[in-house]
C-alpha cells in the first residue's frame, strides 16, 4: 500500500516549501521526494477533513497562515507584522484554524470560509510571569490544539502553563483553566490518552514528560506523574521535540533533539502511568517532528539539520522500534504529517 506524506520545512537552505513523498507499506520504503507547494519556511501543516491545508507562512516581514485547496493550490494567506507562526492545528466542527506563534506568545483563531480561504477571528496574549530557564524570557505559545471536549488548549513554553479555552461557533476564545507545570519544564506539546482521561505533556526544556488528569467538568489539568526522556548519563544539551501516542493507547514515543533519539514508554494503568521501553538513535541530526503512520506499523522521522527521513518498523506487541532506512533526502524537515 502507497501512503503519502506531506512534509513541512524551513526555507533557510535547499528547500522551497512543502514537499510530499511516499511510503510503500509493503517494500518499506520511501520514495517520490515532490514540491508540493512552494512556501517560505512552512514549518508546521494540517489538513482539513474537506482535504484543504493549512501552513506556516512568512511573506516579507510578516507571519501567519497560508491556504491550499486539495490541489495545493494558493488560496490566501492571513498575516500580521512580526513572526510567524510555530504551530497550527484544524477545528473541523467549527471550522476554524488554530495557530500558537512562539515569538509572540499569542494564540491566534482563523475562520475557514465556504471556499476554504481564511480569515482572522481571534487573537489572545499571555502575559504571566515567565520560568527560570534562559529560554523563558517571555511567553512562548507552542501549541494550540483541541481537547477531547472540544475546548482549546495552549502550552505555553515561557510560562510553564497550560491555558484551556472555552471556544465559540465564530472563534472568540475565553479562557476557563490554566495549570502551572513545574518550573523549567518549558511546554512544547501534548497528546491524550484515547481513554480521555490523561493527557502527558513533552517538556522541550526539561526533557520530561508530565503524566496528567483532565477535568472535562472544568477544563483543568492536575499533574499525576512526571518520567525523563533521556538516559540517565546523557547530560549535554537536548530538546525535547514531537510526542505521540499510539491508538490503543499502549504506547507512547517522544524525539530527543541533541541526544537524537525516540524514546518509548508502556502506557500502564489505564494511562496514568509510564514505564521506559526504548531509546533509539534517529540515525540523524536534530528530529523535530516524526509521526506514526496510518497503520501505526511505522514510525517516518524527520530530521532539520541533516535533511534526511529515517523509516522505523514497529512492533504492534511490544512497542518497540527497529531502523528500516535512513537514507531518504528530505530538506530541513521540521513536520510529518500523513495525508
């Protein structure tokens, strides 16, 4: 079976924007490396139900969202004077497009209109005092993405928070809890359990993953546990980068940028625990963003500062991962997304 892949990247080197490729199921490789759509520095997509994208964008000096019809075709594109974006995600009930922009520390909020085009609806800034790591120097919004509930929630790297927003039909956000991680965690991003229960949010300072309960009554998070992604006698320089969690809810994977690795973990305890599986090389430099395929029998694993994919295999059983390739050219890839 062919999959496809779209890929996000910066545009500081040999990149020209999106690119796609393949991966065949059943010779286990990747293949057909194609521009999809030519874009500066798209370091994040998602796709609609209806099959539009949405990306990063930067147009002179200023950031925000581009959009594509299902041809990649260029739509239009909303910005604002500054930065762009670090992360958008797709609201399909509501049609909007969320976007958390790290420069600024702000959450922005696009309708969709009938044509698949966007336009602005809401932008939030988080002003909190910020954590003790050098990097915190202010908010730094890296996520903004749906709850099982439907509500918003934003990790906010600068303030150690998590914000959970009460969202409406036209995109007006109204905050409703905020949770304060441990100081120096630095939150990146964050999946949930399929049980909708837990949710482990991936510190990109501290290199932990935070176990944590959510209240669907109120839209607040309560720490039940935290787990370091790396050895114990790796103390260099690391980030912690993407986090997923496989459909059944059994495992959980994280990418280590500097130590360069995937970590697996056993989801024990109907969720509320984590028990170290695996630590992997990512035969690369830097892996910012990987994601399981659609059968969840492979890993694709993008690398920034090596432009190269590696292809894992992975055991449905026990988890783990074995090294299929690392060999597939992939310019300053930063996002894996299966289309």
């Amino acid at each position: 079976m062919l999959e496809k892949i779209l890929l996000g990247t910066y545009t500081r080197g040999e990149s020209k924007g999106v690119y796609s490729a393949q991966l065949d199921t059943e010779s286990k490789k990747l293949s057909n490396l194609t521009l999809a759509a030519k874009e500066t520095s798209p370091t994040y997509l998602a796709k609609s139900k209806a099959d539009y994208l949405y990306t990063v964008t930067t147009i002179d000096d200023k950031g925000g969202v581009a959009a594509y019809d299902p041809s990649f075709n260029y739509l239009n594109a909303v910005t604002e004077e500054g930065a762009p974006l670090c992360y958008v995600a797709v609201d399909n009930d509501r049609q909007l497009v969320y976007g958390a922009n790290y420069h600024k520390g702000e959450v922005n909020v696009y309708q969709i209109l009938e044509d698949g085009s966007l336009k602005a609806s809401d932008a939030v800034y988080h002003d909190e005092p910020t954590g003790p790591h050098e990097n915190q120097d202010h908010a730094h919004a890296h996520y903004a993405n749906l709850a099982p509930d439907n509500r918003l929630v934003v990790c906010d790297l600068g303030t150690d928070r998590i914000y959970t927003y009460d969202v409406s039909e036209d995109g007006k956000l109204t905050e409703v809890a905020v949770f304060e991680a441990p100081a120096g965690t630095g939150p990146r991003h964050l999946t949930f359990h399929p049980n909708e229960k837990y949710a482990y949010l991936f510190g990109e300072l501290d290199s932990t993953v935070t176990i944590l309960s959510y209240d669907k009554a109120t839209g607040q998070f309560s720490q039940e546990g935290k787990i370091s992604t790396l050895p114990e006698d790796y103390h260099d320089f690391n980030g912690g980068a993407a986090i997923r969690i496989t459909s059944d809810g059994k495992f959980l994977y994280v990418s280590n940028r500097g130590h360069n690795s995937i970590t697996v973990f056993t989801v024990n305890n109907d969720g509320n625990c984590l028990s170290f599986l695996q630590n992997i090389e990512s035969q690369g430099d830097f892996p910012r963003d990987f994601n399981l395929d659609p059968t969840e029998k492979f890993i694709v694993c993008g690398h920034q500062k090596s432009d190269n994919l590696s292809l894992f295999e992975r055991n449905e059983l026990t988890g783990e991962l074995k090294l299929i390739s690392s060999d597939f050219y992939a310019p300053e890839c930063v996002c894996v997304l299966f289309d």
